[in-house]
C-alpha cells in the first residue's frame, strides 16, 4: 500500500515525558516529507500550542487543533471552526464547578480556567503548557462562571480535569442527558474534552483528506490516547505508541515503542523507508 498522509497525535506520541521532541522523531519526519507525505497534526492542545510543535518540525500542512474544533494553517485563516455557544459555555462551566475539578475554557486566541488546588498525583499526570505569553494569554480566576457574566466566552473546547474518577463518568452521563450541542470526549481517566457536537480528530482529519484527494487506506495515523483510538480505528495504518493505554494498543494495527524510546522515529522508518517519493510514483504511473 502507498500511503499519502501521515497523522500525528502531540502528546505522548512526538513529545517525550519532559515535553520536548527528540532528534530522531525529528529526523523521521523530516524523512516522510521527504517521501511527498503529507503530514498532519492532530491534536487536542490550542493551536498556537499546536502551530509552535509544527514549526519546529518544519510542518506546514493544516493543523487540526482543539480535538478537530479548529483547523488551520495560520491563527486568522481557520479553514474549519466549530465552537460551544456563549451561554452553552456558561451553563457547562457552573455545572462543572459543582465537582472538584480544573476547568479551562480554551479559545484559539487564549485560555481561562478557575484557580482549584487538586493532588499533585493528579497534576503530574496532566501538564498544561505554558504558551508563548506573546502570541498565547493564559489567566486563572476564583470563579470562572462569574467572570462569564461580564467576559462571555465561546471556545472550541472546555477541558476539565477532575479528582476523583467516579466524577468523571458522572459528569459525562449528566452533560449526554440535558445538551445535545456538545460530546464529552475522555481523554485520560481524570482528564474531560469537551466540544460541539460534530467535532473530533477524526472528523478533523476526514476533512482534510477531502481537502487534499486522499483516501482512508492512504492514510496513516500515530497517537497515544483515548481521544486518538477512533482516529486509530479508521485509518488504512492505526498505529498506538507503547505508552497508549491498552485498549489503543488493542485496536491498533500495529504497535510500536514508547515516546521516551522514539517510538514514532522508529514506525516511520520502518513503514515509510521501501516507499519511492509519490512525484516519482506519479511519473511512472503507478498513482494518479
């Protein structure tokens, strides 16, 4: 099979444990891009968290940002955006606060969220990274749902993180009976996406394969987490790091190492190294 597009999960796939990208992963996607791949970044992270990662692995292709909910090239220039509703937000955000959890309303252009103190157990495990304060305004208020009243907010996505994982299937069964607007998307067992209806990484990438004439067999796609797994499932190659959780790995058609041990370099390598360029494929008419 000739593979076209490539797409990568941020988080616990192309950074490592310490939060930063190792030589190797860099030089394997260097190497796809080589081939005439297309590669894509897909990701829940804001997109000027995302837009940073891309440049630095020399990545110009549209990034879908914010679990699919806003997809672009350039901050001013989104070519897919679909955000919560003002009062949906609102009416979300107070119910949240009835839990003990970190609640942060993340627009494309800044994030706020409400100052809670939760176990460090529990902040270990989830870091939110701190954006360049030049391009990206983080801020943190007592009560986030007051701080609405005056400053309404409609963002591609709320994340919330909570203490206790019995909180976060109750809040997902609460939020599934009374809005239809919105879909809860778990993406880690104490760790809450929530966006529009409509939105994910795979419905981001569907749109993009649209967009550049490539099928789902063409496609492969490389992640981590539970928000990556229908990604995973759909593509023609779904492949889990070894870090992922179990029923990832269990999915996946293939299986490769951990993000601290290059997991990424090493797949890429391995599957993309037999593959002539596709402008050469084209020449001699192997693809359209």
């Amino acid at each position: 099979m000739v593979y076209k597009m490539l797409v990568l999960n941020i988080d616990g796939t192309l950074l490592q444990d310490n939060g930063r990208i190792n030589k190797m992963t860099r030089e394997a996607i260097e190497f796809a891009q080589s081939k005439d791949i297309k590669v894509v970044l897909a990701t829940s992270k804001n997109f000027s968290a995302a837009k940073r990662v891309a440049k630095s692995l020399k990545v110009d292709s549209h990034i879908v940002s914010h679990q699919g909910g806003f997809i672009a090239k350039e901050l001013n220039k989104p070519v897919y955006v679909n955000k919560i509703h003002e009062k949906l937000t609102s009416e979300i955000t107070t119910f949240l606060e009835s839990f003990s959890c970190q609640i942060k309303l993340v627009h494309e252009k800044f994030s706020i969220g409400n100052k809670v103190k939760l176990p460090d157990n529990i902040l270990a495990k989830v870091v939110f990274q701190r954006a360049n304060r030049f391009t990206y305004s983080e801020q943190y208020v007592d009560q986030l749902s007051e701080k609405l009243i005056e400053n309404p907010v409609s963002p591609p996505k709320i994340e919330a993180i909570f203490d206790n994982t019995a909180h976060v299937a109750d809040a997902i069964k609460a939020m599934e009976e009374m809005y239809d607007e919105v879909v809860c998307i778990k993406t880690d067992e104490k760790k809450l996406d929530i966006v529009a209806t409509g939105v994910s990484k795979l419905n981001g990438v569907k749109y993009l394969c649209e967009q550049y004439g490539v099928n789902r067999q063409e496609v492969v796609a490389i992640g981590a987490g539970f928000d990556d797994l229908p990604l995973i499932k759909w593509a023609g190659l779904g492949v889990a790091m070894g870090n992922a959780p179990d029923i990832v790995r269990s999915a996946a058609n293939w299986n490769t190492r951990t993000n601290n041990d290059n997991g990424v370099a090493y797949m890429v390598k391995e599957h993309f190294r037999k593959q002539y360029k596709l402008e050469f494929l084209k020449k001699i008419n192997v693809l359209k």
